[in-house]
C-alpha cells in the first residue's frame, strides 16, 4: 500500500463488499469503522444485493483526503476479511 502526505484529492470513497451470509459481519465491521474514524464524510447503509457496477451487497464510506493514509490503514485492519 503506497502512502502519501499529499493527497492528489480532497476526498476519496471506498467500498467494502461482503456476501448475503456476511451480512451480520458487515454490519459489525461497518459500525466499527464509523466508530474509529469519526472523519469520514459519509457513512452508507448496507445495500444487500449488487447494484449499478457493484458485483456484490456493500456499503459505502467518504474519506477526507487529509486523512486518507489513516483510514486505509484501519479500514485494513478493521474489515474482517471483507473486499
């Protein structure tokens, strides 16, 4: 994972993925991430099915670009195995 100190954006969104029998999972690693990273700007609801170019059910997360390298790095440790 290549790191920076100087965001080329001032927000960027991540996705995280799971499985109908992951669900309870997801809902878990979602509300731990909300917890551990108060900066983010969004905080999606999980979708239980796939969606537009989404492939699987998922939820949606905005992350300040000033704290980017935080969030990808907890998002990692936090996501239980999810995509």
């Amino acid at each position: 994972m290549q790191m920076t100190n100087n965001p080329l954006n001032t927000l960027y969104h991540a996705h995280i993925y799971f499985n109908n029998e992951q669900s309870a999972l997801a809902t878990q690693v979602r509300e731990q991430i909300i917890h551990d990273i108060p900066q983010l700007t969004y905080r999606g609801q999980l979708i239980p099915m796939s969606i537009g170019p989404h492939p699987k059910p998922m939820f949606e997360l905005h992350i300040p670009g000033d704290c980017i390298n935080f969030a990808m790095a907890s998002i990692d440790t936090l996501r239980e195995g999810l995509s």
